[in-house]
C-alpha cells in the first residue's frame, strides 16, 4: 500500500484510498465514514482488477459527492485515464468509466468537484514517443448525470 490519501467534508464524512496489490494488479480501494468519528465501511475495489491502477486523484465537495481518477497502463507506453464518481444519494462507486484510449502515456491526473457537483479532470499526456512533448486534456461531468463530455485538448 504505496498510497493512501484522505478527504473530510465539513460535517464529518470521510473518503479514504489507497492501492492495494491483489495478485499482478495495484487495485485502487476506498472506504468511508457518513459521520464524524464514525465506523469506516468495509473497503471496495474501485478500479478494475484487470490492469494496474496509479497515481490516483481524489476530490469530493460539502455535500459529500466524491470522484477519484486514476491512470491504468494497459500496454508498454499507452495508459488511459479512469474515474469513478460515489454520489452521496446512493454511496456506491460507478464503475469505472474509461475517459480517453488513445496511444499516448499519461500523468498527473487532477479531479476538481464543486458544490454543484460540476467535475473536471485535467491530466497531462504525451504526444510524442520520447516523452518530451506533453499537452493539457480535460474532460467534465456532472455527478446528476454522471455522463462525461468528450475529451478536449487545452494546451496547444
């Protein structure tokens, strides 16, 4: 268990996840609490068992919606980027939803949640073979719909 981080809301819900290593897989768990202390709930498995899960992002807002994102390389140098959104209407993780599939590597996956449940998801991805030139992507959704928007780049 590499990584773990942490978010709390301001009335005492919690949201904390970690990689956890289950057979050849780094699978991206979490577990929760709707109070303060409260009793953590038993952890589930967020990302697929299939490929390995890194470098994940989590955001969440005062309502208690949360959506992490995560980088999974699914082939030597290509990567994708997931995201799984926990509504606070229902509790559950969606499953994940794959945002882009396109020959590249990926990094430094940001999520952003606002009140509203409006969500983004930047991250960088190579363009190139050597690694040297990278450009901006995002993609948004909304935690009502759960449907994301198609990917665009920013940078140029």
């Amino acid at each position: 268990m590499a990584t773990s981080s942490t978010k709390i809301d301001s009335s005492g819900k919690s949201i904390i996840y970690w990689l956890k290593h289950i057979g050849s897989v780094d699978v991206l768990q979490a577990s929760t609490t709707s109070s303060f202390p409260g009793t953590w709930s038993v952890p589930v498995d967020v990302s697929s068992l299939l490929v390995s899960a890194r470098i994940p992002s989590l955001s969440s807002n005062l309502n208690g919606d949360a959506v992490l994102g995560w980088i999974a390389t699914v082939a030597p140098n290509i990567s994708n980027i997931f995201v799984s959104i926990r509504p606070i209407s229902t509790g559950i993780w969606s499953a994940p939803f794959q945002l882009v599939n396109v020959g590249s590597t990926k990094s430094l996956v940001t999520i952003s949640i606002n009140e509203t449940g409006q969500i983004v998801a930047q991250w960088v991805a190579y363009i190139d073979g050597t690694f040297t030139t990278s450009a901006i992507y995002a993609a948004t959704a909304t935690v009502a719909s759960g449907t994301w928007s198609a990917v665009q780049r920013v940078s140029l």
